[in-house]
C-alpha cells in the first residue's frame, strides 16, 4: 500500500552505451523508397539516430524530474505515475492515460495548462518505469483496476478520466468498474485510428454498406490498415517475445520502431526532441518488448470492459465524418471535432485539448 518518491536517474554509463551503440549500428545497404511506403526512410533515421547521439539527456530528465514522481506496487505489479497537485486544494482530480507508442511523456505540454486540476499521469504496467512486467496478463481492464485502486490510494473520491488510444479503453474500464467515483469520461480519437480499430470489431465490415460515401471511406481505410498498416501489430500481438530481443538490444531498431509510427500517425508539427524523450524511456527501461507483451495479452482477452453509464466526450482531431459513425457513443455524448491533428493530441495540439478537458469537466 506504500506510495514511495520517485526520481529519474539514469546512470551517465547508460546514456555513453546508448551513444556508442548508434555510433557502431549496422545500417541496411538496401533502401528502395521508390516502390510505395516500405517503412521509415533511410535518410529520415539516419537524421533522427545522428540528433539522438548528441541528444541532451540530461535537459530531458530534468524536465520530467520537474514535475513529482512516484511509484507503489498494485496487484505485483509496480506502478510510476506523476502527481501534480494544482495550487487549488479543491481542484477536481483527472487521470491522464497514454496510448502506444508513448509515455507519460506526452503529456509534458499539457501539464501546464491544466494547473486548476490535480492530476494523476501513469505509466501504463509494462511501460518506462512500471516495468519490469510483473506477469503476463496485464490487459486494459486490468490496469483499469489498478487505476481505481491507484486513486482510493492517493484519498480521491471523485475524479475524471482521460486517454486516447490503449488509454481510451482503460479510461472507459476505469467508469466501468467505478461508477461512483468518476465524474465523466474524455477519450480522445482520429480517423485513422478509428479506422484500426474497427479492424477488429467483429462483424463491423458487414455493418457498412459500400455504396454509401461515408461507409466507403471507412472500408477503404479499413483495407488499408489490414493491408499496408498492421504489420506493427500482428508482430506484437503473435510474437512478442521473438521482437522483443532486437528492441532491447538495438537502439536503432527501437528508434525505427517508434519513430515510423511518430511520423506516420502524427498531422501536426511536433519537436523531434519530443519524440526522442519517448523513445528515451523505452530505450533506457527496456520497455519496447514488455509493451509488446501488453498488446498480445489484450489481442488474446475476452475482457474488454463492461458499459459506461457515467458522461461521456469525444474530442475528435483531423476530424471528419467517419468517427461518428465508428464510435459507439450515448446519444448525451459531448463531441467536440478538432480539424488538424493526428494520434498524440496532448503533443500535437495541446492547447486545444486542454481547453477541451476544461469545458467538458468544468461543466461537471
């Protein structure tokens, strides 16, 4: 039950092998960009591995270290989370829940715009500092539990939820199982994900009809995610142990990782050293693999939440009309449909989802 003090440390040896290692990476003769996406290009992770080598580690961890820092043990397994108390004792609490592939990190340009709320920023089990990976087993509705217990922990009552991705269904898990704890729900989404997920919804592709524009788009983005997009994941969720050995051992395969899905799943401008901090903290936490785990064991679950009956907002970014559609919400739902953006809105549009959070649970 302990909540202990939290300090990011990571040992100046640590970030010399991280820097030899790219100095001494063995890089592909072949890179053929002319025959449609193959993956990152050549020269983009070429750029990102030489601005890694000279990366200020030390500014980065110090930026994180700015905010307080925490870990305690929740059903085995040990959880980091940041606590930001506002200045008002009596701010409403929110919980901000990242997404893959990402980190508590994210968030780091939100926090300060969100100063009249306490808010509770964890790493989700298998991720940056909630590793080592207690057990197999840590799907959403899991780390749904370990939330809830997590705020009984820090003595809140009532407090809101907020996630995108992963972080939308844990979100949703968290109103799930505690109904009288939690305010409202806000769940971030994009097309293209909306798209992902839809993958997978048994039965979703005969809902559609593809004489209808709007249904067609969403097929056609459906066919494209299974085609050209999926490949990330049906490694990760069939052999995660097998990628687990090159994204520990290689700095340059993680940064490839991670960085492709940056570029591709982003609209918005965002600070190469903002994605360089992510991949930081998988790099230096050996946490690529044990995320890697997580997606299995949520693609081999049954257990995918109950209903939410408490409000719920949708803040949609690069938004069109195919979200809607997608998204099984309550007719009550709050929408709120952004133009520009991608898959990381706390990183890509910060301002805009802060002003969101605030109307939305302001109103609560």
């Amino acid at each position: 039950m302990s909540i202990l003090p939290f300090r990011i440390e990571i040992p100046s040896s640590d970030v010399a092998r991280l820097r030899d290692q790219l100095a001494a990476a063995r890089w592909p003769v072949f890179s053929d960009s002319s025959a449609g996406f193959r993956g990152i290009s050549d020269a983009r992770l070429r750029a990102l591995a030489a601005r890694w080598q000279g990366f200020d580690w030390p500014a980065a961890e110090a930026r994180l270290n700015s905010y307080p820092q925490f870990t305690t043990v929740i059903d085995g397994q040990t959880v980091h989370f940041l606590h930001v108390r506002s200045a008002r004792d009596d701010a409403p609490a929110l919980i901000l829940t990242h997404g893959y592939p990402s980190s508590p990190a994210e968030f780091l340009g939100l926090l300060p715009l969100l100063d009249d709320f306490h808010l509770v920023v964890p790493s989700l089990p298998g991720y940056a500092f909630s590793t080592p990976l207690s057990s197999p087993g840590w799907t959403m509705t899991r780390t749904a539990r370990a939330w809830v217990e997590l705020m009984e922990r820090l003595g809140y009552d009532r407090y809101g939820v907020h996630g995108g991705d992963i972080g939308a269904g844990v979100s949703g898990g968290v109103a799930s199982l505690a109904p009288s704890h939690v305010t409202g729900v806000h769940v971030v989404a994009d097309p293209m994900t909306a798209a992902a997920t839809a993958t997978f919804l048994p039965g979703m592709a005969d809902r559609l009809d593809a004489n209808d524009p709007v249904d067609k788009l969403i097929l056609d983005r459906m066919e494209a995610f299974r085609r050209e997009g999926s490949g990330y994941l049906a490694i990760q969720q069939s052999r995660p142990q097998t990628i687990s050995y090159g994204l520990t051992d290689s700095p340059l395969f993680q940064l490839a990782w991670i960085a492709e899905k940056f570029d591709e799943w982003t609209r918005l401008p965002f600070d190469d050293d903002q994605l360089l901090t992510t991949v930081s903290l998988y790099w230096f936490t050996a946490s690529g693999g044990t995320a890697a785990h997580t997606l299995y064991d949520q693609a081999h679950s049954m257990d995918w939440g109950g209903p939410v009956t408490v409000p719920q907002a949708f803040a949609v970014f690069g938004a069109d009309e195919t979200v809607r559609r997608l998204v099984p919400a309550p007719a009550s739902a709050r929408w709120t449909e952004f133009p520009a953006g991608g898959h990381f809105p706390a990183m890509e549009a910060p301002a805009e989802l802060a002003s969101d959070l605030r109307a939305f649970f302001g109103a609560l």
